[in-house]
C-alpha cells in the first residue's frame, strides 16, 4: 500500500512536470487554462488505471514498458492538442517530454542496480528500493524540466517562427530515434547482468545528454528566426518612416511657397477691394481656389506607425495610379505594438495594391477604414482584383508572388497576429455594381 500511495503523490509531481514543459513549449492555449488542467486530470486518473492494479487485493504497481511508451506518447500528442501551433511542435513537444520522462526513471533504476549490486527486476521487487527509486526518478524529471524551460529554452516574445519541414524533421527524428533505442534497452534490462548495468547507464546518459543539446539548438534556431523576421520587419517600418519624412519635408516646402505667393494675392485683392472692382475681386479669388494646389502630407491620426505605414502606401498608390479613400478615426493612445501593427496593416495594404496594379488605371482603388469602438480596434480594406489573380485552395488564399520567401507576410501570420488580441480575422469576396471585390476584416480587443 506503501508503493501505491507514494506512486499516487509523485504521478502529481510528473503530471505538473509535463504540464510545465508542454506550456512552456507551445505557450498558446487554445482552450481557457481551467480547461486544460481538467484535461491534465484526466490524464492523471488514467494513467493511474493504467499501471495500478485494482483487481488484486491489495491493489500494485504493475507497469508494462510497452503499454506505458504507447500510452505515454499518445496523451503528451493529446494533451499538445490543446495548444495552438504546428503539428510537428506538437511530437517535438511529446517526444521530448518522453525522453526526459522515461530516462529520469531508467536512469535511475540503472544507477540503483549498479549502486545495490543487484539486478533491477529484483531492486523493483524490494519496497526499500522501489520506494525511493520512484521518489528520485520523478523529482529528477522535474529538475530535467525547470533547467530546460527556466535556462535552456527561453521563448521569444516576437514572432511564432515557423520552421521549414526539412529543419523540424531532422529535428524530431533525434528524440524518435531516442525513443526507440531507450525502449529496446528497457524491454532488455531486466535480463541483463550487473557487471554490463554501467555500460547501460552511460548509454542512457548520453542519449539524454544528445536529447538536450538538440532541443537547445533547436530553440537559438527558433530565436535565430525570430531575430531575422523582427529585423524584416522594422527594415519595412524604416521604410515606411523615411517615406513618412519626405512627403512631410515635401509638405512644408510647399506651404512656404504657398505663404510667399499668398502676399501677393492679398496685395492685388486689398487693391480690387479698395477700387470696388467686386466682379474682378470674385473672379480673382475663384481663380486662386480653383487652381491653388496644396501637396497633402498624407494622415495624422496619432499613431506614428500607423501614420508612417498608411502615409507610405499612400505614396505608393500614387506612383501606381491607385486611388486610396481612407476613414481613420482612433484615440489619443492605441495600445497596440508596433510590430503587429506593422505585420497587419502592411501586409493587408502590399496585398490591395498588388491586386490593383493588375487592373486598369480606372478600376485601381482601395477603401480603408481603421476605427476605434468599445476597446476594440477594427480595420477594413476593401479593393477590387482580376479574378484569375486569386488563388484559392480549399477556403484558404495562396500566394502568387515568385519568391516565396520572406517576400510579404501572409495572411495566415496576419490571423495568428490578431488571434493574440483574441480577436477575428476573416476575409472575403463580394460582387458589388459588377465588380469583384476582395474584402478582409480585422478586430483586435485590447
């Protein structure tokens, strides 16, 4: 009864170990946190079906390394489920936390052989063995988890990289492959003599040790990523700031010379006034509104990014011939951060005049409308396109620029951007007085 109750309390310490791996790994939630530690409840009750034997009288710990690999891996790829992210973070994440979970305990039962001078089939049989072999593999693993998360794998607070399926499959194949040598080494284990337990013990190290440093260059090239991504992206905020600068050095320029001229058109009106030439007056001063030009320096709706970003795709429109027809209204303060604004509103805006520019000159526009209503900050574009430009695979929009790059941002990284705002993002198509019109809506909660 000794070993059950002890089993019972450290199952606890283990399932909160996975718990602290999984969510440090994929950090996204996809259901409220009270869900997912029902789920982790779950989890626990039946593994507890699983290795405890209810039918005998008392009830043991029988556990079957087969049964318990299987059973292992599936729930850690369930209990992934309950995050956003990819599929292969998903069996890295239930690999890994495998790995650390069955080394803790062969590692220890090894070590427990070698110190004992006895065979593990028989230190499992002896309570005095067992007891504190179990102890000491579960609060190994939960040190295994808290040097991992807390040391080697800090997540980047930026962008949600994604790796390419050649990086992550080389990745995953180290811990799969780990998997399988430490479950052969299992099922021999009991069989083998003390004398060749060292040998099995330094395997087991190593494996680990390997499994580690993986996972530790997989997270500096997930940072790496990230870093390259930030820089993409504050390369197109530079951008769009100089832009910003010269249509507002432009500006200014023009009102100078516009306050110079203006001397002299008060000068010949004071004259017509004073001569009461009231028709030549009227019509000297129509003539100055009809052909005075003002350069627009673009918007100011307070939000320097979104000012420099719209100003910029403003200059843009211009040199393409696309009319942008723009409806801001925002508050003083936008709690938003400038990165996702900068992913958002360039990338939806690169893809209006993408679409634009394969039209004629007359049917080139672009309807926005940024708004700020009950904490919730909601954008609008709308733009017509050519309909064999748009390619749509099973509800989702394909890219059809050549370089598939970094090329652009998506607007799947768009979605995932809003979705960090628990906000929604849809897009659509519309006819509208005989023209197609492609529509997409976002709406951030701050």
């Amino acid at each position: 009864m000794t070993i059950i109750i002890t089993y019972l309390i450290t199952n606890m310490i283990r399932t909160y170990s996975i718990y602290c791996f999984i969510g440090n790994l994929l950090q996204k939630k996809r259901f409220t946190s009270r869900v997912i530690i029902m789920a982790y409840g779950i989890y626990y009750f039946l593994t507890i079906l699983i290795n405890v034997n209810f039918i005998n009288s008392p009830p043991n710990l029988t556990i079957n390394p087969s049964l318990n690999m299987v059973f292992n891996l599936f729930m850690g790829f369930i209990m992934a489920l309950f995050y956003k992210t990819a599929f292969y973070k998903r069996l890295l994440a239930t690999s890994f936390i495998y790995i650390l979970s069955i080394a803790s305990e062969y590692y220890t039962a090894a070590a427990i052989g070698f110190l004992f001078q006895t065979p593990i089939s028989a230190a499992i049989s002896k309570i005095d063995l067992l007891i504190p072999g179990i102890i000491v593999s579960t609060l190994l693993m939960l040190g295994f988890v808290k040097l991992i998360n807390c040391s080697l794998f800090k997540r980047p607070d930026t962008y949600d990289s994604k790796l390419p399926r050649s990086y992550w499959l080389a990745v995953f194949l180290v811990p799969a492959s780990s998997t399988y040598i430490l479950h052969v080494l299992v099922t021999q284990i009991y069989s083998e003599k003390v004398k060749e337990l060292l040998s099995i013990e330094i395997i087991i190290l190593i494996l680990l040790v390997i499994n580690i440093l993986i996972f530790y260059l997989y997270n500096n090239l997930i940072k790496e990523e990230s870093i390259i991504y930030e820089n993409i992206l504050l390369t197109q905020q530079n951008d769009a700031f100089q832009k910003q600068a010269k249509l507002i050095h432009k500006f200014q320029e023009d009102i100078r010379g516009q306050k110079h001229d203006m001397k002299h058109h008060l000068s010949v009106i004071e004259t017509l006034a004073e001569q009461r030439q009231i028709e030549v007056l009227l019509e000297y001063v129509n003539g100055i509104i009809e052909f005075t030009h003002i350069t627009e320096s673009g918007i100011a709706c307070g939000d320097i990014v979104i000012d420099a970003i719209v100003n910029s795709k403003l200059y843009l429109a211009s040199q393409q011939d696309t009319k942008l027809k723009l409806h801001i209204e925002l508050p003083d303060i936008l709690h938003i951060n400038q990165m996702d604004l900068t992913i958002i509103l360039g990338n939806l805006l690169d893809n209006a005049l993408e679409a634009c520019i394969k039209l004629p000159v007359e049917e080139r526009l672009i309807l926005v409308d940024i708004s700020y209503h009950h904490k919730a900050l909601s954008i609008e574009i709308r733009n017509p396109y050519h309909v064999q430009s748009l390619d749509i695979r099973d509800g989702k929009i394909y890219s059809t620029k050549k370089d598939q790059g970094w090329h652009g941002i998506g607007l799947n990284n768009v979605k995932q951007t809003v979705e960090k705002y628990k906000g929604v993002f849809e897009y659509f198509t519309s006819e509208e007085n005989g023209k197609n019109f492609f529509i997409v809506q976002a709406l951030l909660y701050q």
